[in-house]
C-alpha cells in the first residue's frame, strides 16, 4: 500500500479549540494521524512540510479567507481532500466550495458520527485514487518490460552469426537477420515482406520453407536438414521447425542456417584422399591375390600341407582387401555424386530376376530356399544406372543369404505401394537386434556376436545402399527380430 496512505495525516484547521481538539480525538481513534492549525497561515505553512492527505477546512475564520485556503491548499498539491466545515452553511457556500475543488461539506454543528462517515468517505475516495495509480503503475511497467523483452529479443537475433528467417503461414519473410542477408549474398538493408522465393532461389530450401509454414512436415520433432549450394562457392545447411501457436495452430516456421563450406571442402578433400589411396592399391593387391592362387595350386601333397593352409588364409585376407577396396572406391563415388554414369531404361522386375539366378548358387550352397515374388502388373520402366539397382539389390540379398543360417528362407516381394516400387528383402536368419538397427547403415559398423563373429565383411555394404537409394531419391527401413529374421523394405518413387 502506498506510504501516504499507511500514515495518513488529516490537518484540522479551525480557530475554535474545542473542535481542533473534538477532530483531533475522533480521528485519532479513527487511527490517523491529526495535525491541527488555527488560522489559515498556519495550515499552509503546515502543508509545505508535511504530507497530508485530507483537509478539514473552516470556511470562517480571522486572516485569509477560508475559500482563499481552499485554494491555496489545491495549488500546493491537488490531490489533498478538502472537506469544508463551517457554521454557516447555506447552500451557496457549499456549491461555491465545491466548485473551487472542496470534495465534501459538513455543516456546523456536527456530531462526531457526521465527522466518521465525511471522513471515511474521503477516505474510500483517497483509496480508489491511490489504487488506481497503482494500477497505472503496475501497467506502465509491464509495458516498459515487454519492451525491453523485445529489444533484448531482437539484438540477440541480430547478432547472431547463424542466419535466421521467420516465415508466415503462407510463406512471407516477416523477419531475417543480417547473418541470413549475408549468408545468401543479399543486400543489407533488403526488407522483409516478400514470398521466401524472392530471397532464395533453390527450390528445394524454398518448398522445404512453405511446407514448414504450412505445417506440412509431419515430424516436429526432427527438424529436417536441407544442404544447398550459392553457385557452388558457398555450401549453407538450413534447419527448420513450424511455430504452433497456444492452440497448435501452424503460425509459420522459423528456418536457422549456417555455413558449411569448410566441413564440405574438408569432406571432398578426405574423400578424394581415400579413393586415390584404393585406387592406387587396388591393382598390386589384384596381382597378389592371383598370384597366391597361383602358387597354392602349385602346392599339392602332404609335406605342404602346412604352407597350404597359410597360403590360403592369406589368399583369403587379401580378397577381404580387395572387397573393402572396391566398397570405398563406391562410397567415394556416391559421395562425389557421380552415381548414375550409364543411364538407362530398367524393368525392375528383369534386373531383380538375374540377381537371384546369379545368387542363387551362393543360396542352394547354404540349403536355403530363395524364393522372388514378383508384382501382377509390371512396374514403369525406371530411368537409371542397372549397376546401381544391382549393387541395391546384391547387397541386400548377400547379406541375407550371409545372415541366415542354412535351410533358411530368403524371400523378396515387389509390388506397387502408392507412389513407389516396393521390394521386401526378407529372412528368417539370425535378425539384429533393437540396439544395433540404428546403427547398421554407418560407415564400418558391423554387429559381432558369436553368430556373425565368422562371417567376413565391410561394414560398407548398408551405407552404400543407402547412399545409392537417397541419390534416386528411394528409401530403405528395417524390421527385425533378434533370432527370427529380418526384413529390408526399399521404396522407389515412380516418378524418378
Ligand atoms: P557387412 O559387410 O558386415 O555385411 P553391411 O553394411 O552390409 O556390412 O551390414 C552391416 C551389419 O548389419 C552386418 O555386419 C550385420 O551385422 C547386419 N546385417 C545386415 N544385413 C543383415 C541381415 N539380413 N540379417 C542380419 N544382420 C544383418
């Protein structure tokens, strides 16, 4: 509560002393604090000095007048309640105080009650005022907080060094930082307003920007990632989300992007390193292999035994060289984008044929069934390298040939699912377990239990799949069961 009101004084000015003192008694037991004065001199002298709150004012007394009081009291402080008493009260007198601001009147004589109920009522009005400034405050406040909040907002968004773009649901920029103008090589003091396509000319960043706005990107939790090039100078990577207002409602999205180039020129730079150091080993290793072939066929009979055994094993290890050489040599070739060297006009159906008649050997070794289900109607001819959807495809069925034990049953289903081509490579071999499956597409990583610990590998195999899907725009998923199978689902869009 306010300080003027937790000691809130009321001066009594009047020349008789028995109603000074009768004031002073009722208001005291009231709980105020009563300030008298005389003469009307007096009363102001008193109110340059303390701070009062409410005024009994005598309209009759000797020295200046009453009403001149009154009006000196407003000057000094408006605020100040003049409740005017006197014993000759006309109407007049009253009407004519009240003009000159007196808030009240009490006629001469009073009783004690009439002196209660005018003061509280001034006191109730003394209330009302303070709790609306109060008010006035608390709002002025919230006000000055909620703007400093935006300028604090504002200058860290400008300052930082990502490049920032906030988007309306219908895709407009309604703010972008000076990171995000620089990153994109535009003009400084270009202004918000326009289509995101105004600002951005890849179309892929552009519709990644609208279907966020829109609150088309179904998962919020994973911001999508979306690289691109400016002029094949500068490589920017943009991360986005959709804004939801309280009631979930899409109300934009907000895109955040950064520079990078030096990963990219880093990555370009190790991947050119290793596809230049398999390419220069693959060919002595070739000729080793060969020439360890050579030689063990030389070896016959019981005394080599022995070096037979060693000869082999080596033979054995340089062709898992030659094989992680030739897995590389293709993960440096997706990487640098150059995948599809032959295109040509493939019926899926034909190519996922030769591939299990060319594997089929490798499976009836094992004692397993390998079983190809193929669609009622035939799928749209595809627009692609065969070599790619070979590679796809012989490393899929390999590895389910490798992983399932013998009399297994490999299975691969194709048929049309919407808009893609859809091939389930299905076994019911050894099955990964939950914790490995959102491993098993890195680079390397190979899953070693006392059921795989013999069967030899690169680890390559699933990121090269990968890679070749996403370069056709195509996907892969895994189900498994540990101990009961594993199923690869690769989608393909028909439109590719
Ligand atoms: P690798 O050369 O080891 O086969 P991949 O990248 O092709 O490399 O596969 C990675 C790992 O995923 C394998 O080491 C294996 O543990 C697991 N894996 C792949 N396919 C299957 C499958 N059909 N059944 C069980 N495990 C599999």
């Amino acid at each position: 509560m306010n300080n003027k009101h937790e000691h809130m004084r009321i001066l009594v000015v009047d020349d008789e002393k028995d109603i000074q003192d009768g004031c002073e008694r009722i208001l005291t037991r009231m709980g105020y604090q009563a300030l008298k004065a005389s003469r009307g001199e007096e009363a102001l002298k008193i109110l340059e000095k303390e701070t009062v709150s409410i005024v009994l004012l005598d309209l009759m007394m000797p020295g200046i007048k009453g009403m001149e009081v009154l009006q000196r009291v407003k000057e000094i402080d408006e605020t100040i309640l003049v409740i005017v008493i006197t014993g000759y009260a006309t109407i007049e007198t009253a009407i004519d105080a009240m003009k000159k601001g007196a808030y009240d009147f009490i006629p001469k004589p009073f009783t004690p009650d009439q002196l209660r109920i005018g003061v509280e009522r001034a006191q109730e009005k003394l209330q009302l005022v303070w709790e609306a400034e109060k008010l006035e405050q608390e709002r002025k406040k919230t006000l000055a907080d909620l703007d400093t909040e935006q300028t604090r907002i504002r200058t860290i968004i400008e300052s930082l060094p990502s490049g920032v773009v906030v988007t309306d649901p219908e895709g407009h920029v309604v703010l972008m930082n000076p990171a995000f103008l620089w990153h994109l090589g535009l003009d400084p003091n270009r202004s918000s307003g326009d289509p995101i396509d105004a600002y951005v000319s890849d179309k892929g960043f552009c519709d990644l920007v609208l279907e966020l706005s829109q609150g088309k990107q179904s998962a919020p939790d994973e911001p999508p990632i979306y690289e691109f090039d400016i002029q094949s100078e500068k490589y920017l990577q943009a991360r986005g989300q959709p804004v939801q207002s309280e009631d979930k409602e899409c109300v934009g999205a907000v895109v955040v992007i950064v520079d990078v180039t030096s990963m990219k020129v880093l990555d370009q730079v190790k991947s050119e390193f290793v596809a230049k150091v398999s390419h220069e080993l693959r060919s002595p290793l070739s000729t080793i292999h060969e020439q360890l072939a050579l030689v063990l066929k030389d070896f016959v009979g019981d005394e080599f035994r022995n070096d037979q055994h060693i000869l082999a094993r080596a033979k054995e290890k340089t062709q898992g060289l030659i094989s992680l050489i030739g897995d590389l040599l293709d993960l440096s070739r997706i990487e640098a984008g150059i995948v599809h060297q032959e295109p040509k006009h493939v019926q899926l159906e034909e190519l996922l044929s030769s591939i299990v008649d060319f594997l089929g050997s490798k499976a009836k070794g094992r004692e397993q069934a390998i079983i190809l289900e193929l669609p009622k109607n035939k799928f749209p001819l595809l627009a692609v390298d065969p070599m790619v959807l070979e590679s796809i495809f012989g490393n899929l069925i390999t590895n389910a040939i490798n992983y399932t034990p013998k009399g297994g049953e490999i299975r691969i289903t194709a048929f049309l699912d919407g808009e893609n081509m859809r091939v389930d490579v299905k076994d019911n071999g050894f099955g990964i377990e939950e914790r490995h499956l959102e491993n098993i597409f890195d680079r390397f990583y190979r899953v070693k239990n006392e059921k795989t610990r013999y069967i030899t590998g690169t680890g390559l195999g699933l990121p090269i799949v990968k890679g070749l899907l996403d370069s056709m725009r195509g996907s892969i998923s895994v189900q498994s069961t540990h101990g009961q199978g594993s199923t690869f689902t690769i989608l393909l869009p028909v439109k590719n």
